[in-house]
C-alpha cells in the first residue's frame, strides 16, 4: 500500500521518497501488535519482519543452464527434495512444486531499490525457458519464537510440527486457520511465516488469540 498523506511514520512504514511511504500489510492491527510485544514472554513472541524481497521462481532442474543460472545469482542450487530449502548469498529458496521455489533475502532491500534480486535472476535468465516474480507487495513474513510456539502454530496448522519431523532446512505449505501460510523453521523454537497481505491483518488476530491462553 503506497500513502503519500501520512504525517507520522509508525514501526510499520518507510520512506520511499518524494514525500511517499510504503506501508506494511499489518498497519491496521500495529496497536495489537505494540500490545503483544510489550507484554510478549519467553512462551511465545511475534514481530513482523517486513519488506524482505520475495521473488517466485520457475523453472527446470533437468536444464543446466536454468540451475547455474540461479546459483550464479543466489550462490546455491535451487532443493531438488521436496519440502526443503537452500541458502545463499543472503537468500533461502525454499522448495513449493518440482518446478517452483519461493525466494527470501535474510534481510529487507533498499527502500529505493525495487527487488534487485529479481532484476539479477531476470537478466541470468535470458534465453533460458524461466521466470522470475517480485510477489514481495503482496506477501510479508512474520517471525514467532518461544518455548511455545510450536502449540501456538499446531492450535490453526495441520502440519506435524514435532521438530524430529519438521526443523531447520524444511519447508511446508499449510494454512493457519481460514489462512494460507508457508512455514519455515529457523531454529529449535522459531519459525517464520509467509503470509498473503490480504490475510495478514487476520493471521495477526487469530495467532494472537491462539497463543493468548498459553503465553503464561
């Protein structure tokens, strides 16, 4: 979302320039969220980690010049296994179909850059029978950590989240409640989650809810 008449900037916005800010998907629900991390404990927290480029990327595996192409860029190849990720160059690519991955930079891009990372794939892919999509405007990634976050994502997910199945270079498409959601597990107790901007002001309210009764 793009507001050029904002006077103040909230945790959530930036500057872009010329007097114009962009805007975080979680806008809307910034006061719960001020709320919960005020009070947020060792069970549970959740922050957004917004603005971070998100490119989906298409192509084939059996094409070597498809594969050097993304590793010329990103500094790994893109996971052949299903349901997991690879990392490099700042990014993880995580596994979504046999010809699909979702693209992530560990950090968020310039604020007057549009998806650098994208334009590099796009120029590696010339000739080449692939894609490369900036989908970061209409995603965003939450991060929850704590001793109970796992109880707070199995109370809407499906998933089996026991961390003997389900730990760090993994991946899976679920959804959380109503949500679609693809989770990636950072570490023994944390994950981050990709979410739809149009779902995020709703995930925000039902993870809240959920972790509510356990955050004690």
């Amino acid at each position: 979302m793009w507001n050029e008449n904002r006077s103040n900037q909230t945790v959530v916005d930036r500057a872009i320039g010329r007097g114009a800010w962009q805007e975080s998907p979680l806008v809307g629900v910034d006061g719960l969220l001020k709320k919960h991390q005020a009070s947020a404990s060792k069970a549970f927290r959740l922050v957004e980690r917004p603005f971070l480029e998100l490119v989906n990327l298409r192509g084939d595996l059996r094409d070597a010049a498809f594969v050097a192409a993304v590793e010329s860029v990103i500094g790994c190849k893109p996971p052949e296994k299903p349901n997991t990720t690879a990392t490099g160059n700042g990014y993880d690519l995580m596994w979504l179909g046999p010809d699909e991955w979702l693209v992530r930079s560990a950090t968020a891009h310039s604020a007057t850059q549009a998806a650098p990372m994208e334009a590099r794939l796009r120029d590696a892919f010339k000739g080449l029978y692939a894609a490369a999509v900036d989908i970061g405007s209409g995603y965003t990634v939450l991060e929850i950590s704590g001793t109970r976050t796992r109880d707070v994502l199995a109370r809407g997910c499906p998933l089996d989240l026991h961390p003997r199945l389900f730990g760090v270079g993994q991946c899976a498409q679920s959804h959380y409640f109503k949500s679609s959601v693809t989770v990636l597990p950072t570490g023994e107790n944390s994950f981050d989650l990709v979410i739809r901007r149009s779902f995020a002001d709703y995930f925000v309210k039902m993870m809240l809810d959920a972790a509510e009764p356990l955050m004690s």
